[in-house]
C-alpha cells in the first residue's frame, strides 16, 4: 500500500490491562505475550520498510522491550489541548510507575534521552500545536526541544489555526538537526537539575549544537566553556540558529535565556 510509517497505540493496554484513569481495561497478560506482539509488528514492519512507532508504552525495566521491538517510542502524555503547561509545566518532574512515566516532553525528554542515539531509538514528545502556545519564546522552545533530542516534528497546526506562525515550521538552520539525523543529550538526565536544560550533540560533519533552554518564568544566564565541554581548540565560530546571527569566534559562551525560550547555537570548529 506504500505505507511507510506504523503507529501503534494503546500497547499499554494490551500489554498489562492497566490504564491510570480507568484502571483495569483489559487482562494481565504475561510478559512474553507483549514482547511477541512487539516481535510481530517490527518484523513485519522492517521487512517493508515501515518506520513502527510505539504509542503508549509502559516502558517497563528502562523500556526493555520497546528499544528491541520498536523504532520509535512516545516518552510523554498526549498534547491534548496543548499550551505551555503541558509540555513544561504538567506533573513536572515526578516520574510514576506506568505510562506515561514523565507526563511532559521536556521531562521525558531529558530522562529517556539516555537510551536513544544516532541511528538507533526514536523518541517522540507527541504533536505541536504552536497556536495554543502564548509567545514566540514557547514556540521556539518546543521545536527546538524535540529537534534536539532527535524527535519529529509532529504538526497538527491546521491552515485556519497557524496565523503568522508558519516561519517557525521553516527555518533550515533549525530544520537541518532533523536532516541530518541529529540526537543530542542533556547534561544531565535529572529533570530536577539546571544541567538537563542544556543540550549538546555532534552533527555529521563535525559541528556542534548546544541548545540552552529556559523553563522557569524568569530570565536565566547559561553559560558553556566550550573548550572543556566540546574537547574545543583554537577558534570557532558561533552561530544563533533562531536569530540568524554570528557571534563570532569565541571559546566559551554565556547568553541571557528569556523565560520559556531556548537560545540554539551552531559552533563551527575553524
């Protein structure tokens, strides 16, 4: 049929029966049932080239089964009605027992982020609806989130609701993290630490990306030395992304983050 992309929801469901709100959905299956469904469904999808996307999953012992039997996995809650609380604010930093384990993208993020990699797991932070989110800041904040962590960039922007949003979707200095297979990491996994709010990551060709966000509600310097952070000799150029600004040759940098807002830099070794 030319179907290249699979997404399977509700896994939870079938896996254990559990669900948060209605509690028992279905039957306690033992464990080996779940990992031949997931078995079934990747070999069948990579014997057709399909991309199988896990929608739902506990992702019990550290998503154990889904980084054998999937391609890609959801590590957060449903955009639902979209807006900064729910992809910042929603149950910030309490990982739970079952799906979904961090409630927010930026928390699933930054914890799962540890078991996804070039060419290898996907992680999905669910759709963007930047037309429920308030200021320039936020929208940059969130394409820039999933683009850093390696995400896709799931529009469900509508022609009647993008307004004069649509320049975010088409920046090519941002979009090229996604074309070039880009997977970045925190400094740290622990959303609870000011280090999970910078990322860094490597493209192809040699070149860095750092990515300083701002969750809180006031300006935050951030800072990098980028000699003892990157392994860094000699000049490099540093390039605002989202501004589409140089800013020079520089071995460290510090910049003032707007509240919600992300400063993405390029830093090009000569």
């Amino acid at each position: 049929m030319g179907i290249r992309f699979l997404n399977a929801d509700f896994l939870s469901w079938f896996e254990d029966g559990f669900d948060k709100n209605l509690v028992d959905v279905g039957s306690d299956r033992p464990k080996e049932h779940y990992i031949t469904a997931m078995r079934w469904i990747k070999e069948v999808a990579d014997e057709n080239n399909m991309l199988f996307k896990a929608v739902m999953p506990h992702l019990n012992n550290d998503a154990e089964v889904e980084q054998r039997y999937s391609h890609m996995v959801r590590i957060n809650e449903d955009v639902a009605s979209g807006g900064w609380e729910r992809f910042n604010e929603d149950d910030r930093a309490n990982r739970r027992d079952w799906w979904s384990q961090w409630a927010n993208p930026m928390d699933g993020y930054a914890y799962w982020s540890q078991i996804a990699g070039r060419d290898s797991l996907i992680l999905c932070g669910d759709f963007i609806r930047l037309n429920t989110l308030n200021t320039d800041e936020e929208k940059k904040s969130v394409i820039t989130q999933h683009l850093v962590a390696g995400g896709p960039l799931g529009v469900s922007d509508q022609y009647h609701t993008i307004g004069d949003d649509l320049w975010l979707y088409q920046n090519e200095e941002v979009l090229a993290l996604n074309y070039d297979g880009f997977v970045g990491k925190p400094l740290e996994h622990n959303s609870e630490s000011d280090n999970s709010q910078t990322w860094k990551g490597r493209m192809s060709n040699g070149d860095w990306i750092v990515a300083f966000f701002n969750r809180d509600h006031v300006n935050r310097v951030r800072s990098m030395d980028l000699k003892a952070s990157l392994g860094l000799e000699g000049s490099v150029q540093v390039r605002d992304l989202w501004e589409r600004e140089n800013f020079g040759n520089k071995l460290s940098v510090s910049v003032t983050v707007p509240p919600h807002g992300v400063v993405l830099l390029r830093v090009i070794p000569e």
